[in-house]
C-alpha cells in the first residue's frame, strides 16, 4: 500500500492595499497532517483563521477546495490514485 503523508502548509494574509503592513491574527489547521492509501480518496481538514489564508499542493494529483478563503471552513483534500 502506498503511503503519503501530506503536509499544509497555510498563511495568514493581512491585505491593506499596497502598504506594507505587519501580518496579525492566528492560524490553525486540524488535522496538521493526513495520510492516504494508495487508492484516491478524499480527506478534510478544518482551518481557522482571523484572516484570509491559502492552501497549495505542490503535487499535481493533490487538489484542495476551496483553495483560499478569509475566516474558518472546511477543506477537502483530493487524491488521484
């Protein structure tokens, strides 16, 4: 069985135009980490957020949706076999 563990890798955007401004608030991801047999599947992690945040695989057979968003959701994690 192949095994893959995933890692996100999410950032908390603070956005005021075109200044430079320092980046506040808080980020978690539960679970931080998935793992998936070698068959496609599809997972979920909860990120809370006070800001605006991203998740990007750098794998081609990972997508993620939705991919952004501002506050908390749920994220569904899909792997292609």
């Amino acid at each position: 069985m192949k095994r893959i563990l995933l890692f996100f890798t999410a950032a908390v955007i603070a956005l005021a135009g075109c200044q430079n401004k320092e980046m506040t608030g808080s980020l978690s991801v539960n679970p931080s980490s998935l793992e998936f047999g070698g068959d496609a599947d599809t997972l979920t992690v909860t990120v809370t957020s006070e800001g605006a945040w991203g998740v990007k695989s750098s794998a081609s057979w990972v997508t993620t949706s939705p991919s952004f968003g501002k506050s908390s959701a749920t994220v569904k994690v899909i792997v292609e076999a």
